[in-house]
C-alpha cells in the first residue's frame, strides 16, 4: 500500500496506478537489439523497471511487447504483469502507448508510460512523481522536466488517457504535450534520472564509464 501524504494538515488519499511499460521497440541505433534486455550490472533492464513499479506501489503493469516479443516475455513471465503485444511496433512508441493503454483493466486515477531504456530509475523516482501528480494545481499530464529537457515517465490522468486512445496512431503523449500545452502539468525537478536513457552504443559506454558498471548487450536473435 502507498503512503499518505501530508500538506497543510491534510491527507492525500491513496491513488489507483497503473502503469505502460514499453518494451517493443526495434532499437535501431542499437544494431537491432531489444534494449529492455540489455544487462546492468547482471540485471534486465526491464527486470529493473518492474522492480521499481512494485516498491512504488503500482497496481497493475501493462508490458508492451514487439520486436524480439518471445524474449522480452520470457524475461517477465515471473512478474504479475499483463502482455499486450504491439503487432505494429514498427510503427514506432505512440502505437505501442495506445496498446498499453487499452489492456489496462479498470480505472485509474493515474497510469505511468514508461520506457523500458531509463537504468536509474528507481522506487523512489516514481514515487517522486506520484506524490507531485497529487498536489499539481491543474493539468491531465505531469511531466519531469530537468533543466529545460522533457524527460521520462510521465503521468496521465483519465482525461488524458481517453484523449490518446481516442486519437488515431500518430497522436501520442509527445503530440499531446506540444499540441495541448494547458494540459500539461510541469514538473521541475533536477533528477538526472529522469533524463537518462541509453538509446546508442555510446550511451552505454559513457553510463559504464561515470558509473563503474558493468553493462552488457542481449542477443540481437
């Protein structure tokens, strides 16, 4: 169970989350390799998210699969989480996002879409975000942003949720916040976490050498 959160004297009622977690991509500047695989320190990337989503106290996980979907969903099958396979994954995130967002069971006052490439993210991260989506003054979507760059994950609301799923393929949370900037909620923080994603090569080897950490690629078959 979440905790209470108390400002004023008052107390937040616990939120209902779920969360996306987007693990289809093809990761092209990769060489093709399913980066939610890639291992940190001996541990999956995406075996870390989910980790984090449970000491965050997540109630229900969509995991979105694609390329390389038997490996990604052998490497969760011993979590409690809900598949939805992406069959259009080339067509890029927003259509895993609105896959992920239609499996989810039941109402939630707030879903996280989360990467699956983001190695710092932890518990506490998340719960950084919950307990600023809770005392936003106004906005359908919280966003971390750090130093002027929009980072990851982000935080939506019923109203968002509907606009998305509602929207055809091309509409997703990116478009939503350039489009509809009133419905977004600003959430300045300065946790380079948020902002710390492993999209090439490079990224990898600039991660190990700040970090000390051993990282290794999946198989790319």
């Amino acid at each position: 169970m979440g905790c209470l959160l108390k400002q004023g004297g008052g107390l937040y009622a616990r939120l209902r989350i779920g969360a996306v977690l987007l693990a289809a991509g093809v990761g092209k500047r990769m060489g093709g390799v399913a980066k939610s695989l890639i291992r940190l320190q001996g541990v999956p990337l995406i075996s870390r998210q989910l980790i984090a989503l449970s000491g965050a106290g997540v109630d229900e996980v969509v995991v979105v699969t694609g390329h390389q979907r038997d490996a990604v969903e052998a490497q969760v099958q011993s979590f409690p989480v809900s598949l939805a396979h992406n069959a259009d994954y080339s067509l890029g995130q927003q259509s895993s996002v609105r896959v992920g967002l239609a499996a989810l069971r039941g109402h939630f006052d707030a879903v996280f879409i989360m990467l699956a490439d983001q190695p710092l993210i932890g518990a506490a991260d998340l719960t950084e975000l919950i307990a600023a989506f809770k005392k936003r003054p106004a906005g359908h979507l919280l966003v971390p942003v750090i130093d002027g760059q929009r980072g990851n994950p982000i935080l939506l609301d019923d109203i968002a949720k509907a606009d998305i799923l509602a929207s055809g393929v091309n509409l997703g949370c990116r478009h939503l916040i350039e489009n509809q900037p009133e419905l977004v909620h600003v959430h300045a923080s300065s946790n380079q976490r948020f902002v710390t994603d492993l999209d090439t090569l490079e990224d990898l080897q600039r991660l190990a050498e700040r970090t000390g950490w051993k990282l290794e690629l999946p198989a790319t078959a």
